[in-house]
C-alpha cells in the first residue's frame, strides 16, 4: 500500500467516526425516549455532532488537497514524492495527537467547572481522536 491510499483509508475512517459521532449525538439531543434529553446528555449529543462536523470537514478537505496534489504531479509514485507524502503525513498526525491531549484537558477543566456534559463529550472526542492519530501515525507505510 502506498500513502496515496493509506490517507483514501485514513479519511474514509474519519469520516465513518464522524457519520457514528453524528448519529448518536442526535439520539442524545433528539429525544427524551432515549436519553431522556438531560442537560447532561444534550451537552454530550452537541458536542457529539459538532466534532461530527468538523471532522466532516476536516476529511473533505484531507481528501480533496491530498488528491488535487496527487493529480498535480508528474509521477504521484516516484520514490521520494512518497517519502514526503509519508513525512508529511506522519508530522501532522503527531502534531493532531498532541493537539487532541489538550482537548481532553479542557474537557476535563470543564467537567470540573460544572459542564459536565459538554466537559465529558469533549473528553470522549479528544481522547477517540488521540488514539486514532496515534494508531494512524504510527501504521503509515515506511516508503523509504
């Protein structure tokens, strides 16, 4: 597998998480049959479809730059483009792991605020994209 279709997997998992994060968040805010739409549990559902949201975004735009700069390119499989492409790659998703370490903490400082449920939302999100970032930057394929 080249890195070319190690980010197609990567985004299409994002965007799987997202799809999930929107559903069940929606079931948390949608209704009182389910979660019994406590403040808590609205504040999870909304953190829930925001992170659903952006991470959409965030897919949409990987996949688009990713594809327009392979297309872009007179060989997309020419050793070194792929070893920059790896490179690349692997800088921004340990840049987004310890990105991701600081959503946490603010999730946590604002659990211990009193914002219990938007805190414990955030939490669950940070902590989900930490270990997706992580496990993903540390499967990318050596293309050296």
């Amino acid at each position: 597998m080249n890195i070319w279709d190690y980010q197609r997997i990567l985004v299409r998992r994002l965007i799987q998480w997202a799809l999930l994060s929107l559903g069940v968040g929606t079931l948390m805010l949608g209704g009182r049959r389910f979660w019994h739409a406590s403040h808590f549990w609205r504040g999870v559902g909304g953190q829930f479809i925001g992170w659903a949201l952006v991470n959409l975004g965030i897919a949409y735009f990987g996949l688009t730059t990713s594809e327009n700069r392979r297309v872009a390119l007179p060989d997309p499989l020419a050793p070194e483009v792929l070893e920059h492409e790896a490179e690349s790659l692997r800088r921004l998703l340990w840049i987004n792991t310890a990105l991701d370490l600081l959503y946490v903490a603010g999730g946590r400082w604002l659990v211990r605020r009193g914002k219990h449920g938007t805190g414990w939302g955030i939490v669950i999100q940070g902590m989900f994209l930490f270990l997706f970032d992580l496990f993903h930057a540390l499967a990318i394929p050596n293309e050296r």
